[in-house]
C-alpha cells in the first residue's frame, strides 16, 4: 500500500497573496514529498495578480490558483498547518489528523502603496522572504521524510 504523501496547510486571512506565494514555492521545492494547500478565513475571491506577476518572474505559475475557504479542508487529513499572517493564527482551527503547527508572519503586501513599481517591489521582497523560509522548511522535511522509522 502506497503511503499518501502529508498535506500542508497554508493558512492567511483573504488567501490572495501571502499564501498563494506561499503554496506556489512549496509546491515546487518540496516535489513529490508534500500535498500543498492554501486557504483563508475570510477569502478575498481572488488571487492578486501581482502575486502571479512577482511569481512568474521567478519562474513558478500560481495563475491556477483560487481563493478558498479554510473550511474546505476541515474534513479532510491536514498533517501540518502553517498560517502566515497574524490575524489567521488567532481564529484557525484544529483539523483532522494535524500533527503540526507553525506561524510565520509575514508583512501583507496587498497593503502596498505608492506607484505600481513602489507595490511591486513589497511583493517581490515578501516572496523572496516566503521563498527562503518555505525553501528550508522543505529542505527539512524532505530529509525527515527520507529518514529510516
């Protein structure tokens, strides 16, 4: 019997930024060893398309993506949750099967203000910021992953 891979939760409050970032860099540096999710308590509806602009320029395509409702996934096996904004840490829930929970905040550069490069440039830094701790975070657990039980 095939085990089915963990499936790590990112969790923000509108789901449009920060936790598409987010999924998109786990999603590619974690491969095969992870099922990658993201949601909001209360989602926006959308994904913000400088959040697919600053992702495309490094190569990764979160156009796909969809703003979702965290309650999709209360019926559903979540081994890890990780929020990433402060407001969503307060209210996320417990889900089925979770084993693990971490809070990395990070600043909302949906906020952003001054002309379209001043915003951009908050975007590029808070995804390269998501980039290096979701790149180490991945990096651990594939070698916890690969460890002999």
């Amino acid at each position: 019997m095939r085990e089915m891979k963990p499936t790590v939760l990112i969790l923000c409050t509108g789901n449009s930024c920060r936790s598409h970032l987010a999924e998109g860099i786990l999603r590619a540096v974690a491969g095969d060893a992870l099922k990658v999710q993201s949601a909001g308590s209360r989602p926006a509806g959308y994904v913000h398309p400088f959040a697919i602009k600053v992702m495309q320029e490094i190569g990764m395509d979160i156009s796909a993506h969809r703003s979702k409702h965290l309650n999709e996934f209360l019926q559903q096996p979540v081994e890890t949750v990780i929020t990433v904004c402060g407001n969503v840490d307060q209210v996320c829930p417990i889900f089925p099967g979770q084993v693990n929970r971490h809070h990395w905040g990070f600043d909302d550069p949906a906020h952003a203000v001054g002309t379209e490069e001043d915003r951009l440039t908050v975007f590029r830094r808070v995804r390269d910021e998501i980039r290096r701790v979701f790149t180490a975070y991945a990096e651990g657990r594939r070698d916890q992953l690969k460890a002999p039980k």
